[in-house]
C-alpha cells in the first residue's frame, strides 16, 4: 500500500559513543521547575503537581545546527535542560520504577518566543505558538543510562557567547526524574522514544541573530547552538 504523500524521516537524536539513533516520537516540557526560575517568571514555587506543554518531534534541531531565528517575535529566549529518553513505556508508572523505563540523557534548549508566551497568559491562551514553533528544541547526543548512569546531582549551565547566562544544579529540580516519571504517565501513556525536557534553572534571557548558545550538564554531555538570521 502506497502513501498519498511522500514519508519524511522520523525525527531522532545521536547516541553518544555509537553509531545507532534514538527515534524520537514525542517531546514533553515540564514547566517552572526551579524555584528561582519560577520566581523570574512572577509564579509561586510552591510544589504543586508538575505541569506539561509538548513540542513536536520535527522542532528538533541538531547539535552544531544553526538555529533560525522564529518569524513573530521581539524576545526569544534560551532555557537549558536536561532531557530525558525513554526506553521502555508504560503508564502510571511507581516512582520506584521509573528509572528503569529511562534509556539516557542529553542536553537541551527549551527555545521560547517569550512575547507570544505572554500575550497568550495574559488572554488566558495555549502556549504552542510560542512553545512549539519550528526548530525550537536544539537537543544533543544522548549518554545511554547503561553505561553513564543516572544523574541526581550535576552543574547545568548555558553561555551566550562565551558568557554564563543560567547556572545552577540539576538536584535543584523541585520535580525529580522519577517523580516526573511518575506523574507524566498517569496522564498519557510513555512510549519508546519520548523525551521529556525537565526545566531551566533561573537567567533565562533573549538571544539575536550571530548569537552562539552553548550548555551543559556536567557527566551528561553538551549542546551547540548558533541563532542564524530569519
């Protein structure tokens, strides 16, 4: 059987010391989990339940990648993640399990048109035009859980040409990775190929075209983002 339209390639990520992909089928964002970062945005960082929004598997941008600079907006924002990739689905996962659907880690950037964000909160509006535009989520190799493990504890940090711009710890997450786990898959089922994006630490700022964005999580691995004209 024949498709009407032509098939395009299925989105996916380098893995780190391998020749092989990961598949990507869904991205997942948690929002304001760092107190700090929550308190840059005006919001309580009380731990109420986490909150989600997605951004589609074609907004990844690979590492090294130039990134355009989105139509629409005055203020586009860089907030560094760590990004988790699932291995093994499942739904209402118990905390106690969740690191064993995990497959590995990279490093990511939540890229925000941060003047839409705030147009649509103000109306009481979605966030997809300003969360899940083209190329929004530069994201690097993924470290397989298997042989680098599972980190609790790591320095995560972004520089803008050659500046620091957010820093701060990934144990300062007010979510964990299996909490987060957790609470993700008793709203939707995880699949193989998901990734979830964990939350930015505070700083977050604009960048311009000629701009190059660099992060970090310590022991996890780095992304490489030059922001390119329109």
């Amino acid at each position: 059987m024949g498709t009407v339209i032509p098939l395009w390639e299925p989105p996916s990520l380098p893995v780190s010391g391998s020749a092989d992909r990961f598949p990507v089928r869904r991205i997942y964002c948690v929002g304001r989990n760092y107190a700090a970062h929550a308190r840059e945005m005006g919001a309580d960082p009380d731990r109420e339940p986490p909150f989600f929004f997605t951004k589609p598997a074609d907004a990844l941008v690979q590492d090294g990648e130039p990134m355009p600079y989105p139509p629409q907006t005055a203020e586009l924002h860089h907030e560094i993640e760590l990004v988790v990739a699932i291995g093994h689905g499942g739904r209402t996962i118990p905390e106690a399990a969740a690191l064993d659907h995990v497959f590995g880690y990279g490093v990511g950037l939540d890229m925000t048109r941060r003047d839409l964000q705030q147009a649509a909160k103000a109306k009481g509006r979605p966030w997809d035009m300003a969360k899940g535009f083209d190329r929004s989520a530069p994201i690097g190799s993924l470290a397989p859980a298997a042989t680098s493990g599972h980190p609790d504890t790591a320095a995560i940090r972004l520089r803008v040409n050659g500046a620091v711009r957010q820093e701060g710890d990934i144990a300062d997450m007010i979510w964990s990775v299996p909490e987060t786990i957790a609470h993700l898959s008793g709203l939707v089922d995880l699949a193989p190929g998901d990734l979830i994006m964990t939350g930015t630490p505070e700083g977050v700022a604009g960048v311009l075209p000629g701009d190059l964005m660099e992060g970090e999580v310590a022991g996890v691995g780095t992304i490489r983002t030059p922001v390119a004209p329109r």
